[in-house]
C-alpha cells in the first residue's frame, strides 16, 4: 500500500479534535509547516501536544495557538513566543515544562517500547517533588500543579546519586518534517533540522512526514537514512519550505 499522499491537507484529514500530537522541530527549525498549517484549516481544536517549544506567535504551532486549538502542550520552554507566556500565565493553556534532554529521552522512550526511566535531571527541584505549574487560575494562583514523582538512590557504580523517575511519552500522531525521503518513508534530515523529527516520529501511533524532495525507494545510501521507513505512515511531497529566522541578531558595524 503506497504511503504517498497527494496533500497535506489529505493527510492530516482523520486527526480528530482532542488528539495528541508529538511535533518535530526546534523554535523554527524543521518544523512541519505545511502540515500545520494544513491542520489549522480542518477546525480541529482540544489538541495536546509534545514539542520542544510552540513555534512563534505567526509560525508553525503559534498558529494552532493563537486560534485556541491546543489545550495542552508538553514543551521544554517557551521561547519566542509571546502569546504561549500569555495564555500558560492566564490560565488558558495547560502547560508541563519538562528539562530538553528528559523531554527528548520520554519520547525515544516511547518509541522504544521503554514505559520509564530514571534520570537526575530535576532532581531536587519541583520536576521531582512536584508542585511546578501546569495551569493557573485567573487570579494568578496555582490551578493545577505536577505531582511528586519517584526518586531513588543508585549504588557506587552511579556514584550512589538520586534519580527521579519520567515516565515516557507517546502520542497518536506526528508531524515531522524532512529534507529528503523516499516512496517507503525512510527519511533524511538537514543538519539540525534532525533535532526532534526521529523522536517523534517514532513515539507515535501513525507518522506524517512532509518532505522537501522525495525519491523512489533504493535511491538513498542505507548509511544516509536517519529515520527508516518502519516509523512513517504517510508522506507528502512538499517542495521547499520558506527559511525563517526566529530571531535575527546583527553584529553592529566598527
């Protein structure tokens, strides 16, 4: 059965309201934003996302953001985008803000099968103990905090640390973006592009990866492929996608 589909738009067509959706990309790099913003267009709303950052107020996630389509998002920090601290501080958004290595290890955690681990990221802090933001009310205060979560002391070979335990991720579906791919779905990514495309594409259920240049299967060196082919359900043929800068910063002239 083909996994090529003629659109974004055809591909992200059964995502229902209230699906989780881990998202490749970091701030603006490799995101998929064609199929974003081919989601954008559906109506779909309640969504839960896993994604290192939300984009930025007119780019990639900001967009299901600032129509209110995202009710939860698992994010390692907030970034550029204004609108994400807007809602996350009013009490509009819910939102666990999770360490970057703890967040992309829970989702290669899922995608292997790995239901937990221990890890000494957080220890000590409310990451462990609990009591870390999720949702604030209108007044300010604390609606909904993080729960404490297991820690335990490893023997001399771990140098007899603390770890807590984190639990791993999974998701139903992913958006991924690629700078190549094949008609069977392996796919290669640009630099650092390859950020948090492969985690999520293999922490959920059904894979949808956007590619700038497909090719027929046994055109790409094996020792290419970042991601094969078993990870990826549908891929859409996009073309180039536009190079955004999140945030340009010019040396001034001496």
């Amino acid at each position: 059965m083909s996994k090529i589909v003629a659109s974004a738009r055809e591909a992200v067509a059964d995502i229902v309201s209230g699906s989780s959706l881990a998202v490749g990309g970091f701030g603006l790099c490799g995101i998929p934003g064609a199929l974003i913003e081919a989601l954008a267009a559906t109506g779909v709303t309640d969504l839960e996302i896993i994604s290192n950052n939300c984009g930025t107020d007119a780019h990639g996630l900001g967009i299901l953001l600032a129509d209110r389509r995202i009710r939860r998002i698992t994010a390692s920090y907030v970034g550029e985008n204004s609108e994400f601290a807007r809602q996350y501080l009013s009490g509009e958004l819910e939102v666990e803000l999770t360490p970057q290595g703890t967040l992309a290890e829970k989702l290669r955690a899922g995608g292997a099968g790995i239901p937990a681990f221990f890890t000494p990221a957080g220890v000590g802090t409310p990451i462990s103990d609990g009591g870390l933001p999720w949702r604030y009310a209108a007044d300010g205060s604390i609606a909904l905090a993080s729960p404490p979560k297991e820690v335990r002391t490893f023997g001399a070979r771990w140098n007899h640390r603390r770890y807590v335990l984190e639990e791993a991720l999974t998701a139903d579906y992913a958006l991924v973006h690629a700078l190549v791919g094949d008609t069977e779905g392996n796919l290669v990514f640009n630099k650092a592009a390859r950020n948090f495309n492969p985690l999520a594409a293999a922490a959920a259920r059904v894979c949808i990866a956007q590619v700038e240049n497909l090719v027929p299967a046994g055109e790409l060196d094996p020792d290419r492929i970042h991601l094969p082919g078993i990870f990826v359900d549908r891929i859409v043929h996009t073309g180039p996608q536009p190079e955004r800068i999140e945030k340009l910063t010019i040396a001034q002239e001496r």
